[in-house]
C-alpha cells in the first residue's frame, strides 16, 4: 500500500471537564509501520485514537500525518484518510452488509452505485464475505461483523487504519481471524495504530508498542525492548499482570 | 314505563342508526381520516425539525423547540384548536376564504407535533452513540449521519409510538366540530351528534362511537403487533453463530511473525 503515511502525535492534550484524560502524548509512527497501544483500562488508548481522526479535538498539541499538520483541515476530509475500526463494530444494523460498505463510497468518494458495488464487493471478497453481501449485519457471528467493518474502513482507501479494541468485543475462537487479517493488512504496508490487549500480537506484528497509564507513554519501542527489557516499574508490573 | 327498555331505546335504536349510517360512511369516515391523516403527517414533518432542533447543541435551536413543545403538550385539545381556529380565522379568511377546515388541521397538526417531535426525540438519542461515531468516522457529514444512519433506525424503534399519537389524533379530530364545518365537511362525530340532536336519540352517536373504535382498535392492535416484531425481531435466515468462515482466515506468516 504505497499511499500509507507517517503518523506523529506531538504533546497532545485532552480534557473532559477537569479530567485530563491525556496530558501530553507522543507518538511517531512511520510510513507503512504499525503501533500498538497497550496499557490498563483508563489510561487514554482509545481517547488518543479519538484525536487522530479528531472525533475528538486536542486541547493541545498537534497531530501530524506525512509530517503536515491536520488539525486545521476539514474534518470530514481527513475521516476519509483515516480508517476506523471499533471495539463493537458499529455495523449499520438496518442496512445490508453490501450497503454498509457502500454508503461512504457513493457518499464521500462519490463513486456511481456500479462502481461502488463493485469495490464494495472487492473489500468484501478480500475479507472472505463475499458471500455475506446482502445479509444484514445482525445475521453475522461478530467475528464476521468486524471483518466487514474492516472492509468498510479498507474501502475508502485509507491511508492510515486505527483499531479500538478490534478483537475485544469478540468470543474466543472468533479472536484469531480478526487478529489475523490485521496482521494482513500489517504486513501489506498499511501504517496502523492498534489499540489491544492482544500482548501476542503486539510482540508478533507491531513495529511499534507504546505503553499508556494515565494520559501519558510512559514507555514506547521495539516489542523487543518494551517485552523483553521494560525499563519503567509500571510497566514491568503492567505486563507481570496480563503475560 | 320500563326504564331498561328507555335505555335500550336510547342507544341501540336500529332505524337510527340505519338513518344515519350513508353520511357516517360517505362524509363522517373520509373527513375523520382526512383530518388524522394529514395532522399526522404534517405533526411528523414539524415533529422531525422540533427533535433535530431538541437535541441541538445550539441553544438558540433548542430553546424555542422546548418551549413549543411545553406550550402545545401543555395545552388542552380543545383550547388549541379554539385558539387557532377561532384566533387564525381572519388570516385564514385572507388565504382561503371563510373555511375553518384547514385551521382544524393545522391545530391538529401542531398538537401533534409537540408529541412527534419528543417521540422522535426519544427514538435518536435511543440510538448508540457509536453510530455516530461510526458514520463521522468514515467521513459522513452530522447531517448525513442523521439522515442515512440514525434517523432510519430512531423511525423503526418509534413506530409503535407513531401509530399511538396517529390514535390520539383520531379522537382529537373529534374537536374540530367546534369550529363549525360545513355540511360536507363534518366528521364522524359531528354527523352522529347531528343525527342525536335531531332526533333526541343517542343512537347515531353511539354509531360513530362504533366508528371510532373501528378505527382504533385495529391500530392498537398493529401497536402491539409491530412492538412484538420489533422486540423479537424477524426470524433469522442465516445462521448467526459456529459459522466455520470465521476460522478459515489463519493466514499462512500472520501469527507467525512480521514478514515485512
């Protein structure tokens, strides 16, 4: 995926009232790589993800994608660069699967409904459901609805993928073929921040682990570094718990 | 004389009713339905604007939103259609002459409204925020959000709510006598209430009580029947779980390391 981009988050700030959710969060991603996130509940993952496609908007600091900064763009415009994934995969529950992955095409990409089926049918294909085209997403196992939620996302042409939690919402057995169709897209290139609790895919597939507690990185490196030889004692304790 | 038998001749006195039962049909029904209808349909369209502007974050927006909503929730029936029929007439005189018909709509319709608007209300913020954050997320704009995600699945959930207010409206269009119709233009109840003061029987009033409940019970019936759909939901046609596509995507390399 050569049109992936580099991803830097600069001393961003966030509050809700007067909880500071994030209180200066770094983050360099580079073009083509992917970054985990770990850390405990709380700790600001997903709120950071939130700034990168400005659902939410930084207090301060700055968000960068190939170096330039986005947070004077048009909203609207960068969601189309930046794709989505959720923890409960926020499927459109009253249209069909194809519809789903139509809808921001014809809408935002302003494909002629020929063509955005056909794309549509192409993502699908590539995450395996194909088949699945004309249920509704409440016939689907969640494994299959995240898929076709990456598909949704992979549709657009993103150039860069932000995963919530992808696999968190999932049954077990239903974990490793999400898991693994990340690791895919990984592999193909595409620049990925991936909040997760999955310690094994972060060691395996991530560029990248940036451990979170409280609204800052305390730690971030190799999987390597961060797994093997963890610097910070809230770290060392964070993973005792959860390895 | 036999007082049971007075009773019984006060309301079920069968010539009556057969008096009374070409008009009931022929003028009484459509006009009802004309009035219920139409009030419905324009309650809803203002019913949107008055939800859209309630959940605004703009307090100039939602401000006015609840104070229409208080003010036509809040008042009598029979005093808002007295208000607007009777308080509208010289601009309605102006527009379409001395015709009361659409001043008892518009009543309607703005009582209506207020109880639309908050059941619509209700049915979008019933819907998950993550919607919406799932739709901006892929680029859509507030208003497209609204329009293609959330409100086609607030209407689905409010429903039974809708076709409640579409009951109330029918009853309510039973008001509208007051502003005094044309011969043509009555409806079920006036065409009864005529018949009953002519005659001094109740018969004819009774006819279009029967009427009424003609209309409304079969409705609170559909209430309950989509309330039951809607809480089941339609049976399956695929298989939801155990779906073996769910495994078959263990990709050679992808959990065994980065290949980059």
């Amino acid at each position: 995926m050569s049109s992936s981009v580099s991803l830097a988050l600069r001393d961003v700030h966030l509050a809700f009232g007067r909880n500071q959710v994030l209180r200066g969060v770094d983050l360099e991603v580079a073009r083509g790589a992917t970054a985990c996130v770990i850390g405990p509940s709380g700790s600001g993952k997903s709120t950071l993800l939130r700034t990168v496609n400005r659902l939410l908007e930084p207090d301060r600091g700055d968000v960068l994608l190939d170096g330039r900064s986005v947070l004077r763009d048009d909203p609207d415009v960068l969601r189309q660069r930046v794709g989505m994934v959720f923890q409960q995969f926020n499927l459109f529950p009253h249209m069909s699967v194809l519809r789903n992955v139509t809808l921001a095409l014809r809408r935002k990409r302003r494909l002629g409904d020929d063509e955005a089926v056909a794309v549509a049918r192409e993502h699908l294909d590539r995450v395996g459901l194909a088949a699945k085209a004309d249920a509704r997403p409440g016939q689907l196992s969640g494994g299959q609805q995240q898929r076709v939620a990456i598909a949704r996302a992979l549709a657009m042409q993103p150039e860069v993928m932000l995963f919530d939690e992808a696999t968190s919402a999932l049954d077990p057995e239903l974990v490793k073929g999400v898991l693994a169709l990340m690791a895919e897209l990984s592999a193909q290139g595409m620049t990925m921040v991936v909040v997760t609790h999955e310690m094994g895919f972060a060691r395996e597939v991530a560029d990248t682990v940036a451990f979170m507690d409280a609204g800052v990185v305390l730690e971030a490196g190799a999987p390597n570094a961060i797994f093997e030889a963890a610097q910070h004692p809230r770290l060392r304790r964070f993973l005792s718990q959860v390895l | 004389m036999d007082p049971l038998r007075t009773l019984w001749e006060t309301f079920f006195d069968w010539e009556s009713m057969r008096e009374a039962l070409p008009e009931m049909l022929t003028v009484g029904l459509p006009n009802t339905l004309i009035l219920a209808v139409t009030a419905a349909l324009l309650g809803s369209a203002l019913g949107i604007l008055l939800a859209v502007a309630g959940i605004s974050r703009t307090r100039w927006l939602r401000w006015p939103a609840r104070v229409w909503t208080d003010v036509f929730r809040g008042l009598p029936a029979a005093a808002t259609i007295l208000l607007i029929g009777v308080g509208l007439a010289p601009l309605g005189m102006q527009v379409w002459g001395p015709n009361p018909y659409p001043l008892g709509i518009l009543a309607l319709s703005l009582i209506a409204s207020a109880y639309i608007g908050e059941i619509f209300r209700s049915g979008i913020q019933s819907i998950e925020a993550t919607q919406l954050e799932a739709a901006r997320a892929l680029g859509l704009s507030w208003g497209e959000a609204m329009r293609l995600v959330i409100i086609p699945q607030g209407i689905r959930r409010i429903l039974p709510a809708w076709v409640n207010q579409l009951i109330a409206l029918i009853k309510d269009s039973s008001l509208v006598y007051f502003l005094g119709l044309l011969a043509s233009q009555r409806e079920l109840f006036r065409i009864g209430q005529d018949y009953a003061a002519n005659t001094g029987n109740q018969s004819a009033l009774l006819l279009a009580g029967l009427c009424y409940l003609a209309l409304t019970v079969p409705l609170t019936h559909a209430v309950n029947w989509i309330d039951r759909r809607l809480r089941h939901g339609r049976p399956a046609t695929g298989p939801a779980h155990d779906d073996p596509d769910d495994l078959d995507l263990a990709l050679p390399g992808a959990a065994g390391g980065n290949q980059r």
